[in-house]
C-alpha cells in the first residue's frame, strides 16, 4: 500500500529531537510518552529519536506497546502509565516494564506474578478522578501495602488534569501531591522519582517539574492548548500531505458529494484528492475546514467520504498529481492540529492520534 497511495503522513524526527532537547529542564530527567503509536507518529522512531535527545525514559499506555518497544530492541526504561489488566503482569515483568500500581487488586496480582523486589510507580489521584489512590491521604498506607508484598516504590506521581489553562486547579492537585510526597518521605520511604508534569505541567508550573517530566503532545511540537507554550520554540513533527488524483469543471449550482450538502455559487474547478474519513480525517470537519493547494487556502467542498474528499478551487485549475496539504505547511500559509480540531469540534491530540493504519509514515531526520 504505501508504495502506491498518494497519501502520506510525514513525520520529521530532527523535529523530535529539537523538542525534546528543548523541553528537558535542565537536571531534570524527561519521559518521552510515546503510548497510542507515539500520538500517531509512529513510536519505535518517535521513542529511538526522543532518547537520542535525551529523554530517560518512555511512557506508554497499554503493555502491548511496551512489549512492541522491547520487540524493537528498545533497552530503555519504560513505565506503563496504568495497571497492567489481569493476566498480564508476568509478561510485562519479564520484558522489563516498570509497572505503575494504585489499587489493592492490582497490587495483589502484581506481588504474585513479581520475581522479586521490583520497582513500581504509585499513582495518587490528586483531583483527576480518572485512577490513582484515592483519596490522597491513603497514599501513605497504600505505600506501605506495596513494600509489605515485597515491592519496592521507586516512584510516585499524579496526573494534572488542566495544568495548559487552569492555575487553581493545578495548584490545589500540587498542594496535594507535595502533601502526599512529604507524608511518605517522613515515613522514611524516598522514591526515586516523584512527578506531576505533563505538557501543561512542563511548559506552565515549574514547580512541577520536580524529578521527572513527562510530556507528551509538546514533544510532537503541539501545544497541549491554542498559544500554550507558543515561545517555547517547538517544531511540529507531523505534515499530513496528498495529492490530486481527479478534476473537473463544474457550474454554478452544482451540488456536491453525499447528502449535496455544498453547492457551487459560480463556475469552477473542483479537485478530488484520495483521503477520507477512514484515513482519520475528521467528517464533520467538511463544513467550514480548508487545505493548502497551490500555496492557498481552499475549502472542502461537500461531505468528506470515507476513502476521498473534494476541493473547491475556484478560477483556478489543478492538475492531478498536485500537493495537497491537509496538516503543516504549504507557501506562506500552515494548517495546525489545532485549526483543524476547531474545525472538527475536538482537540488537536485527536486529529494527530487519529490518523489510521493505512495512511503510510515517511520519516526524515
């Protein structure tokens, strides 16, 4: 497939790179999260450039991607942001994943499968309400469950759930997790690793930053919010490009795709590129979102489908074969993650995220 489509996401790993040196607060160790196939980038690359660059340690979601990454001949520490399902423990401890644990049942069926006294990471849940301890005052006996199975707490961290544009609530969830951290050191307990910061945290509350860092869609070069982080000098890694693969001349009154939702005010050239909404572009997008032809914003012209799209052109006419620009940068003029997430009525980590299987990566860099 990827010898023939037209279609190509292209990702740039000097970008990778640059973000990652960029971000890595200095004497601090930096988490690369790479989890959901490195945001759509692609993560055995994503993972081998962000270490090249300094990262420490990667960050995935589920085993399997920690088990893709150790495939790949990955030596690098990696933590699994979240309990491992039942029956998958022993897995991922022969294959080296350090485990993150914050429920009793979990702990339990670690202790079992664990060889030995393993590191974990201990999750506490300072006001995200997703998983962690809870509430956070229980961390200190839950912490001492952890070393009564015979684990050791090589580190404990929470999540911020709106550290790009919400200083109250970041600094109630730091509060907390500082109480949470000072309770178990004077319990005698020191973790390695105590962190809070994900993109939000990293580029907004360097009092987060702490002893690790763990950023995400910064390292991709999107801000985790529209202007968040815009002076940091981030460079976006993904250009999502294809290219005309029909024309036509249409009249005034013409009514386009399923549903004839669009209708030519004038006489005009309509190109139709080969990207649908099976490739992850967003359908609902198709009402007001543009792409670059021709160094120009054009407007989608009718329903997205599932495997193709129509541009409206205009006066002026393409030809097949001409660059098609759905993400980055044409000319003078740039689609981000985030005009086409306002566009789609979602977030630009989706439209990244949600680029399919079968449109092909190139990487450069």
């Amino acid at each position: 497939m990827s010898a023939f489509r037209l279609t190509r996401a292209i990702v740039d790993l000097d970008a990778i790179r640059h973000n990652v040196r960029t971000l890595k607060p200095e004497g601090i160790e930096l988490m690369a999260v790479v989890k959901a196939d490195a945001y759509g980038h692609g993560d055995t690359p994503v993972a081998r450039a962000a270490l090249e660059a300094g990262a420490t340690w990667l960050g995935v979601a589920l085993v399997e991607e920690g088990l893709a990454l150790r495939m790949a001949g990955i030596e690098a520490p990696i933590l699994v942001l979240s309990e491992a399902p039942d029956g998958a423990e022993a897995v991922a401890l022969a294959h080296r994943l350090t485990p993150s644990v914050y429920t009793r049942e979990g702990l339990a069926r670690l202790a079992m499968a664990a060889p030995g006294r393993i590191g974990v990471h201990v999750k506490v849940d300072t006001g995200m309400h997703r998983v962690g301890v809870w509430p956070p005052e229980d961390t200190l006996g839950f912490v001492r469950e952890v070393r009564s199975a015979g684990l050791e707490v090589e580190g404990i961290f929470t999540h911020l759930a709106s550290s790009e544009d919400d200083e109250v609530t970041t600094k109630l969830q730091l509060e907390r997790f500082d109480a949470v951290v000072g309770s178990v050191r004077a319990a005698g307990v020191a973790p390695r690793y105590v962190h809070a910061a994900n993109s939000g945290g990293l580029l907004r509350h360097p009092e987060a930053h702490l002893d690790l860092v763990r950023p995400g869609i910064a390292i991709y070069g999107i801000p985790p919010a529209p202007g968040v982080g815009e002076d940091a000098g981030l460079r976006p890694a993904l250009s999502w490009r294809t290219a005309v693969a029909s024309t036509r001349r249409l009249e005034a009154g013409e009514r386009l795709s399923y549903g004839h939702r669009y209708e030519l005010e004038r006489p005009g050239w309509v190109a139709t590129v080969p990207l649908g909404y099976a490739d992850g572009y967003p359908r609902r997008a198709w009402s007001s979102a543009e792409v670059l032809l021709g160094g120009r914003r054009r407007r989608i012209a009718g329903t997205v489908t599932m495997d193709q799209m129509m541009i409206d052109c205009g006066d002026d006419r393409p030809a097949a074969g001409d660059e098609v620009v759905v993400l980055g940068r044409q000319g003078n003029e740039e689609i981000t993650a985030w005009e086409l997430a306002d566009h789609a009525g979602t977030v630009g980590y989706e439209i990244v995220t949600r680029i399919g299987p079968r449109v092909p990566r190139e990487y450069t860099g």
